[in-house]
C-alpha cells in the first residue's frame, strides 16, 4: 500500500496559481482545499521553481 500521492505537474500547477491569486495569500485555504499540508505546499512550489 502507496500512502504518498503523486502529483501531475499539470495538479502541481494548478494549486500553486491557486494559491498565488488568492486575496490575502491564503495557502492554508487552498492546501485544506486539496488535502494536502502547507509544508508540502512549500515543497511542490519550490520543484515547480526550479
């Protein structure tokens, strides 16, 4: 049994833009949204990046 999620780079994008257009930056919002949790926000923004 696989317990870690996989994002398509396609998902990935689409919950960083989310996040950056929202009024007042609120990321703890959009992870609730995705069930995700913020650090793993912060680690999808930083692969996204570079």
């Amino acid at each position: 049994m696989n317990k870690h999620r996989r994002f398509s780079a396609e998902e990935k994008y689409i919950i960083i833009e989310e996040a950056h257009h929202q009024p007042g930056g609120n990321i703890s919002g959009v992870c609730r949204r995705h069930g995700i949790s913020s650090s793993m926000f912060y680690r999808l923004s930083v692969t996204a990046q570079g």
